[in-house]
C-alpha cells in the first residue's frame, strides 16, 4: 500500500505592514496607480486643512464665546448648578458603564482614548483654571464609579434605571431653579445646555409613544388601529420643519382660552415627539411583524393573556431586533434639534448664529461650524457606540 508523502505546510508571509500594503494597496499596476493617486489627494487635502488651522483660522471666536457655546445665556454665578448636573450624570453613566463591563477587562482601549482625550482637553483647552479643576474632577468621578459598577452586586445594579429616573426631577430642578434656587427662564437657555435637553426628552418621551402606536396599528381593534395608522400616516406625510411650526404657533389653540401660555420649549418638545414617534412607530411595526406567529401562539396556549404576553414575549424580541433603527432614529432627532434655531431658539446652531453675527466675528464661519459639527459629531457617535454595544450584548444578528 503506497503512503501518500506528508507535504509541508504552505509558506506564510510574516504579517509586516510591508506585506500587508503590497497585498492590499499594490496588488496589480491599477491598484498601485489608485494607491498613488489617492495619497497624493489625501496629503494636499490634509496639509490644506493643517496650514488653514495653523496659519489662517481664527480661533478666537471659540476661545471668547465658549460659554455661549454650552451654556447660552445662562447666569455666570449660577454655572456651578450646570457642574452639579454634568457630575450627577457622570456618576450615573460611570455606574451604569462599570456594570456593563462587568465581564470585560477593567481599563479596555476605548475607555483610556476617551479619559485621556477629556483630560488633555481639560489641559489644553482655552478656559479658566475653576473650569479645569472641575473637568478633572468629573473624570476622576467617572473613573471612579466606573469601578465601583464593576464591583457592586448585580441586584443593586438593577435599580439604576430607576436611580436615572429620579435624578431627572433634581436636574430639572438645578436647571430650572426654585424651591430655594434662582429661576432661571428658559429665554436664558441655550447652547449645548439647550440642545442635550430638547434632544433627551424627546427621546424619552418618543420611545413610549412609538411604541404604543406601533402596537395600535398591530391591534385587533378596528378604531385603535385606524386611528394609529392615521396618525403615523398623516404625520410621516408631512416635513419635520411643519410640525415643528405647528407646535410654536398653533398649539396653544387647541388648548383651552384660560389654560396658560405654553413654554416654547415645551412646544419645541411636543413637536419633535410627535414627529419622532410616528417614525419610531414603523421601526419597532417591523420588530413586530418579526417575530414567529407560533411563538404567541405558544404563548395564549399556556394561558398568558395579552397584556403578559406583549409584556413578556413579544416587546422584547421586537425591540431586539430594530435596536440599529431605533439608534438611527434617536441619532436623527438629536440632529433634528437644530431646525430650532429657525423659531429664535438659541441652541447650538441658533447661538452659533448669534456669534457671527457680532460685527467682531463675521466671516468666521468654518471655525465656528467646524467646531459645532465636532460637538454634533461625538455626541452622535456616542449614540451610536452604546447602541452597537446593546446589539452584542444582546447578541443582535447572532443565534
């Protein structure tokens, strides 16, 4: 019986970024001429946006008006409650962080980019030295019980929910004023103090109503469903930029004559739950319309009744699936939140515009939009991080 001889293995590369680039980026002649061409473009590109920002920017418009920029017109001597609000938040988020890398190492790659960016921030940014301590501190803080999530028993862990929902009466409140505070109008808010607010109860409220009608549209009742497919329907036909018109300006109408005058914020955030909601609606149809019919009929077999069975079998499963949608949506109203500064509302496009126009600063556009598109930027990729870490923690995509 003839033996079959025992070849080696196949010669492999060593896996240096020579061998990786004449693999990936010089491949074949066109590949090459492409590779190139390509870091030609990118090098001028770059050393354009390199010589502009070191030679020709004027960067003292950011530097002179930062407080504008995040807190709009809010009191100077009251600045220490929005402190108080960034440190509330900051030891929620580093609790709430530690119990989600609970099984991960305890200083992982993104977490050290993110504390070391903050701190050099804090170091190199162009602010007052009580600013600089305070920004140190809050990321002390973070750091903090950011281990102390990783170390606190996952049943304690388990009221945090209801620990964020509390701390949002005490944020309002320091926001706000009263009860023993300065009252602080809402004329006064503005910036990115403005922008987080509106966005977030937006969010907050949307979520829920989205989710109501989208299980009124699945509804066996024939007036629930008509009256949520209407809903959705009349209200995805129409522009964000018209229902937002309709709160400022017509919503006070339908409510009656002695009721008092709605605030403009609370206009601004009916109109953007209104219309995130019909859209949340539809992503979280689709999360419905996935799960297996057997599963619910399943479910009514063992005696569950409609209620528990939402509850317990199908909302889950829904709102598993269409987590990538729903970040996408809560990604798109935070953006939404711009088209206010079209209605007097200085959030930070509408205080960015307030800047430029100071006889001082016009013409400084790109330093004023570059540096708010940054602030856009890492809020939203923030958003989109924590939602891809659900999806794998949920195991989104994955049987």
């Amino acid at each position: 019986m003839e033996t079959i001889p025992v070849l080696p293995p196949p010669a492999t590369e060593s896996p240096t970024p020579w061998n990786w680039a004449r693999k990936n980026l010089f491949s074949t002649w066109y590949n090459s001429i492409l590779t190139v061409v390509c870091l030609i473009v990118s090098f001028q590109v770059v050393k354009g946006i390199i010589v502009w920002a070191t030679t020709k920017a004027q960067w003292r418009v950011l530097e002179a008006n930062l407080p504008l920029f995040f807190a709009g017109r809010f009191p100077s001597e009251s600045y220490w409650r929005l402190w108080v609000i960034v440190a509330i938040i900051a030891l929620l988020g580093g609790l709430t962080w530690g119990n989600i890398q609970r099984q991960e190492r305890p200083w992982n790659l993104p977490l050290l980019i993110i504390l070391g960016g903050a701190v050099a921030i804090a170091l190199i940014s162009p602010i007052d030295l009580t600013s600089r301590f305070y920004i140190l501190g809050i990321i002390v803080a973070i750091a903090a019980s950011y281990l102390a999530g990783r170390q606190i028993a996952p049943k304690i862990m388990s009221w945090m929910p209801a620990v964020w929902a509390l701390s949002f009466p005490v944020i309002l409140w320091l926001i706000k004023g009263g009860l023993g505070l300065r009252e602080v109008e809402t004329n006064d808010w503005g910036g990115l103090v403005l922008t987080l607010f509106l966005a977030i109860i937006s969010i907050v409220l949307s979520f829920p109503l989205g989710v109501l009608l989208a299980l009124g549209r699945q509804s066996t009742l024939p007036v629930v469903k008509l009256l949520s497919t209407l809903y959705i329907e009349i209200i995805r036909g129409l522009p964000l930029i018209g229902i937002l018109f309709l709160g400022q300006v017509m919503l006070q109408l339908f409510l009656p004559p002695e009721y008092p005058k709605l605030d403009r914020v609370v206009r601004a955030i009916a109109g953007l739950t209104l219309f995130s909601a019909a859209y949340l609606a539809e992503n979280v149809r689709g999360g419905l319309q996935a799960i297996p019919r057997g599963q619910i009929e399943a479910a009514k077999a063992i005696g569950l009744n409609t209620p528990l069975l939402t509850i317990l079998i199908v909302l889950p499963q829904a709102l598993r699936t269409v987590i990538p949608a729903i970040g996408g949506q809560f990604i798109g109203l935070f953006m939404d939140t711009s088209l206010l500064s079209l209605f007097g509302m200085l959030e930070l496009i509408g205080i960015s515009r307030a800047v430029l126009a100071n006889p001082s600063y016009i013409g400084r556009y790109a330093e004023v939009y570059i540096f708010i598109g940054i602030i856009y930027w890492i809020f939203c990729y923030s958003i989109s991080q924590a939602s891809r870490k659900i999806e794998r923690n949920l195991g989104v995509g994955h049987r």
